[in-house]
C-alpha cells in the first residue's frame, strides 16, 4: 500500500519538539539502545567500565553527526575523541596486567632464559 500509493500513509509530524529533535531522532533513538546495550553487557559481566563506554560512543555518535548535519564536519571528531579514552584506558589496564602478572621466564636447551 505504501509503495502504490504513499499519499495514504499519514505523516508523522512532530510540532511540539525543537528542529535539532526532530532532525536527529534517529541518532538519538541509537543512542538510547546503545547505552541499554552497553548496560546490560556491564551488569551480565560485572564490568562497570562498560556502562561508560555505551554513554562514549553513543554520545560520540550523537555528537558525531549533529556536527556534520550543522556544521558540515566529515571527520567524526566526538567519536575519535571516545574511542581515543577507550583505547587509552586499555592500554593502561593491560600495563597494570602484564607488571602484575608478568610472563615467567622458561629454561632452553642450553640452559638460558
């Protein structure tokens, strides 16, 4: 019915919301599973540093392309900018694992490490 003859499907307007809403309603509905998505992964494994991460790249993300529609960026500057906490805090976590837990020194066949 809607490929025939679209004019019969109603328009959804949105009157009562502000421009920047209405013209990013999709980003923000992404947004919004985003961070449930990330939140559920931060309960299931107990890992509370997965909750922030949903809020970094969903609001990147959000932020990210209100740039380009407004300003007409093409680079997704929000979104490097949380990727770059995420990466930066991994590295830091994997640092603090390998000095705490560093790889035991096994024998060769000529008796050097």
């Amino acid at each position: 019915m809607t490929l025939v003859s679209p004019g019969w499907v109603p328009q959804m307007g949105s009157s009562d919301l502000p421009a920047w809403v209405d013209d990013l309603k999709v980003d923000i509905a992404l947004t919004i599973v985003v961070v449930a998505v990330f939140r559920a992964l931060a309960y299931l494994f107990g890992v509370v540093r997965v909750y922030f991460y949903g809020w970094l790249i969903g609001l990147g993300n959000l932020a990210s392309t209100a740039l380009m529609h407004y300003a007409g960026f093409t680079f997704n500057m929000p979104l490097a900018v949380a990727s770059g906490i995420i990466i930066v805090v991994g590295v830091v976590l994997l640092v603090r694992f390998v000095r705490e837990y560093p790889m035991a020194e096994v024998e060769g066949e000529n008796g050097r490490a």
